[in-house]
C-alpha cells in the first residue's frame, strides 16, 4: 500500500529525480521532476493521497476504463495526465509501473546527453 512516505520515496529513487514546490498559491503540492521537467504531482498531506502521472494517452484510456480509482487528470492535460487514487485498493505493481513510466515518458524527452547522464536504459 501507498502512503505519503513511500509515495515519495518511489520518485525519489530514479536517477535525477528531485522533489520541488514551485507553487507559491499551493505551497502544499509537491512536485517529482528529472531535468525540470514534472513526472508526479500530488499533495503528499492529502485524504485520501492522490498522484497526477504522465501517461501514453491510449493506455491512459484503458487504465481509466479498467479502474475507477484512475481519472483524467486533475487540472492537467486530460489526455496525457492521470490522477490515481492510491486507498489500497490498486495493486501495488500497477502503480509503480505507472509511475516509471510517467518517469520514462519524461526522460525519452530530454536531450539524450541528458539521458546518457542520467544512466537511463531506454537511451539504448
């Protein structure tokens, strides 16, 4: 099961994750980026605990279609952003394979120096 701590841990694990809080009106809500750009997105104090995650759109619709703990992005591109509920009731593979992949989705992004830097296997 998901709580705040593990949740935090988990995206802090990849390499070049940071964790920041660039919103001075939401000071609260917490950010997971790797080269500036945001793979998660939550409010680590919130009930119950909620992450935005980056999704391939058509797996985006599957996930939401197959889990009602999973929706369209709050206040995100709805198409590429998920919110998760994580209450225990997601298998906890599933959500982190969904967190790497909002990760990879990132990272597959950036310059691929930047890639190399980061030790990143799907730069192969």
């Amino acid at each position: 099961m998901f709580d705040a701590k593990r949740l935090r841990a988990v995206c802090l694990d990849f390499n070049g994750a940071v964790e920041e809080f660039p919103f001075p009106r939401h000071p609260e809500v917490s950010t997971f980026k790797v080269g500036g750009k945001i793979f998660a997105l939550t409010t680590l104090d919130a009930v119950p605990l909620t992450v935005s995650l980056k999704c391939d759109p058509e797996l985006a619709e599957r996930l939401r279609a197959a889990h009602p703990e999973i929706v369209p992005g709050h206040h995100l591109n709805k198409r590429h952003w998920n919110t998760v509920t994580l209450a225990g009731t997601l298998d906890d593979r599933l959500v982190l394979d969904m967190i790497e992949d909002s990760y990879d989705l990132i990272v597959a992004r950036l310059p691929r120096a930047r890639q190399l830097a980061l030790d990143w296997p799907g730069h192969a």
